[in-house]
C-alpha cells in the first residue's frame, strides 16, 4: 500500500476513533453498557403487542418473598456481582464487597466512589411483578427473578434515584436522563415478556410511546 494512502487511512481510523470517544463522553462511560443489551425496539414493541392486557391485581407483596442477593459465585452475592459488572476499576475484599472503584448511573448521569451510594435496581420492579403475576409463582421461581443477570433487570444505579423510583412502571416514573430512555423501555418490555408478566393499560400506552420513538 503506498504511503499516501497508508497516513490517509491512519488519519480516518484516528478521526473515527474520536468520534467514538466523542460519543461515549456525550453518553456517559462505557461502564453504563454493561446492563445486558436488551432486544431492539422492533422486537420490544412485538412483545409489548403479545402481552396480556389487565389491571395489576395488589394483593400484599412481600419482599421477603422475593428471596434476593443470593450466592452467584464463591462469596460474591448478586448485588456484589452487578457492582462488579457496572463499576470501573472496582477492587473488593475477601468477602467480595466493593472497597474502592466508580460508578457511573445511567439513570442520572451522576458517577460515585462509594458502593454505599449505589442501590442496585430491578429494571422490573419486585412489587410491580408481584402484582402483574409473579403472586402466583413459586418461591424459586421469584428467586430467579430476583437475582437474573442474564435478562436485563439487574442495574447499578445512583441510590436515591432508585428510592424515588420504588415500584412506579414507565408511565409513573422515567429515568431523568432522556438519552437512556428508550435502553429502559427496551430492558423493561423484555423483561416482562420472559416472564410473562401482564401489563395495565396506562402502562401499555407509555410505552408504546416511548418505544414509538427509539
């Protein structure tokens, strides 16, 4: 390859590898993507159409019935895990809790040094599943639920921002951060669809809106 042409791709890998770097300080760090990537919008708004439709039945959930943070690997629970996979330079003790790193909420934008700022959210809410179907599993199935890494549920977020949330579907409460949006919805109608939880009518309207947009 000559080398005019040779400096002329060096130059095009470079102004791209800016773009990208460009990108992810407009999106936050790269440590936000580590929610497992949930199906395209084509596909969630499929899946929104599939599930059932009915007014959530509240009929005294329980957390405790929602056995959480159990042992995934050696002496690291779900929570630990999740820190782990969200955070940036994170290092941990001999019981796996997090002694130093940083954690960037996509929820808020906001990044934190201490694993005591962060909560780690069910994208689902328990109480939301409880009363959307989930009253009606059994204990090891809510245990799955609870503590699934593999669907994207599980999300290391800023503390409070967590609280404020509590157990409000997308058409009570929606990330302040609009660039994540539609990541949330996205997560959320898959999650639903897995375990085929229903979905009122409010909530089933707010979210083919969001998901009109992505």
């Amino acid at each position: 390859m000559p080398k005019f042409y040779a400096r002329r791709r060096l130059s095009m890998v470079a102004a791209l590898t800016g773009l990208i770097a460009s990108a992810g300080m407009l999106n936050g760090p790269s440590a936000s993507a580590a929610l497992p990537t949930p199906v395209s919008a084509a596909t969630a708004r499929a899946y929104l159409a599939s599930l059932p439709v009915s007014a959530e039945v509240r009929t005294g959930y329980n957390r405790d019935l929602f056995p959480h943070w159990i042992t995934i690997s050696g002496t690291c629970n779900t929570r630990e895990t999740v820190l782990k996979r969200d955070g940036t330079n994170v290092v941990t003790n001999s019981s796996c809790a997090a002694t130093s790193g940083s954690w960037y909420s996509p929820y808020d934008g906001a990044t934190w040094s201490a694993a005591s700022d962060v909560d780690i959210d069910h994208v689902v809410p328990l109480a939301e599943a409880w009363d959307s179907g989930a009253r009606n599993w059994s204990t090891s199935q809510r245990q799955a639920f609870a503590n699934d890494l593999t669907r994207p549920q599980l999300l290391a977020v800023t503390d409070n921002v967590n609280q404020a949330k509590g157990d409000k579907d997308p058409a009570e409460w929606m990330p302040s951060r609009t660039a994540y949006r539609c990541t949330y919805v996205r997560a959320w109608v898959q999650v639903k669809y897995y375990y085929n939880l229903s979905v009122d009518s409010t909530e089933k309207s707010a979210l083919q809106g969001y998901l009109a947009s992505c």
